[in-house]
C-alpha cells in the first residue's frame, strides 16, 4: 500500500504497459484554480525531465503473438520521465503520477 495518513487505502494497478509514479511534491506541477499548470524550474537540474519512485507497474506490453513482454521496472525503481506525458490522479489524497512505460528515458 501507499504511505497514507486516513484509514482507508485505495490501491490503484496501473494496466498493460503503464506505471504509477510518485514525483517528490517540490518538483511537480502545480495547477492554479484557474487550470493553469505551473512548473518550478528553479529545483530542477534538468528542465525537460523528472525524477520518480515507480510504485505499482501494469502486465507488460502484448507482443503479436499474443504473448504479454513484462516490464523492466519494479516497484521502488528511480525512473527518469519526459515532462508532459503523464496522467495525474489522486489516490488518499495523494497525487500520482500514470505513465505509458515507453516515456520512461531511463532508471535512475
């Protein structure tokens, strides 16, 4: 389960190719009320990417033969992201991070 300060824990399993992601609060975007997306480049070392704590990962991606090709991550693995191309979501109060495997440059 997530760190979590309420009593119920919601645990979300991200499908096929995706991983859910924790990105430190300091360096993810924030959304004015208005849905602007702000982004602090003044903490980051490189603008374009991310750092973030893989916490749940999908099946893997289906091949087309049928069979399903699991992914090279697991759950506490320091990935790189390309910015933009995550899903938030929030979980127990707590925002997360949904990405496509392929959008992952590199573990950390």
């Amino acid at each position: 389960m997530y760190e979590t300060a309420g009593d119920i824990a919601v645990r979300l399993r991200p499908l096929k190719d995706r991983i859910l992601v924790r990105i430190p609060d300091d360096k993810a975007p924030t959304t004015t009320a208005s849905g602007i997306v702000l982004i602090s480049t003044e903490n980051s070392d490189i603008v374009d990417t991310l750092i973030g704590t893989v916490l749940e990962v999908g099946t893997g991606h289906r091949l087309s033969d049928g069979t399903i090709q699991p992914l090279d991550f697991k759950s506490g693995d320091q990935v790189m992201l390309k910015r933009w191309v995550w899903i938030p979501v929030d979980v127990n109060n707590e925002k997360l991070y949904l990405v496509k495997s392929d959008d992952v440059l590199a573990k950390v």
